[in-house]
C-alpha cells in the first residue's frame, strides 16, 4: 500500500462520515418541519373555519395535533 491508496481510502472515510451527518440533519429537520406544521395547522384551523370550533372540520384538526404531540397514540 503507498501513501496514495493511504489518503484515499481515508478522503473515502471522511467523506462518508459526512454524508452521513447531512442525511441525519436533513432527516430530522424534515421531520420538525412536518411535525411543526401539523401542531401549527390544528391551531390556525379552526380560526379559518366558518363555524369555528363548533364546525365539523375541528376535530380534523385536534386529530392531527394529537397524532403528533403523541406519536400516534389513540
């Protein structure tokens, strides 16, 4: 092995190392986004329905925020 298959093999590694750390960042912040969304939505809904919190289309809305404050638990 020469000095050369040395550096890049180690080039290799460290490259990879970093892609893995962007996948991880664009993974979880995806995911705040989604979640963020969700919580945010369930509260500006029912402010934009006609009805309000009496309209059918609310508990859509605590639904959605319950999936995701909770992980999906019923």
């Amino acid at each position: 092995m020469t000095w050369l298959d040395i550096a890049i093999v180690g080039f290799a590694l460290l490259m990879a190392g970093w892609g893995f750390a962007q996948g991880l960042v664009v993974g979880a912040m995806s995911l705040a986004g989604f979640v963020g969304g969700a919580l945010l939505g369930s509260r500006v809904a029912p402010l934009m329905l006609e009805e309000g919190a009496r309209s059918p289309y609310a508990p859509c809305s605590r639904s959605s925020e319950r999936c995701c404050s909770a992980g999906c638990s019923p």
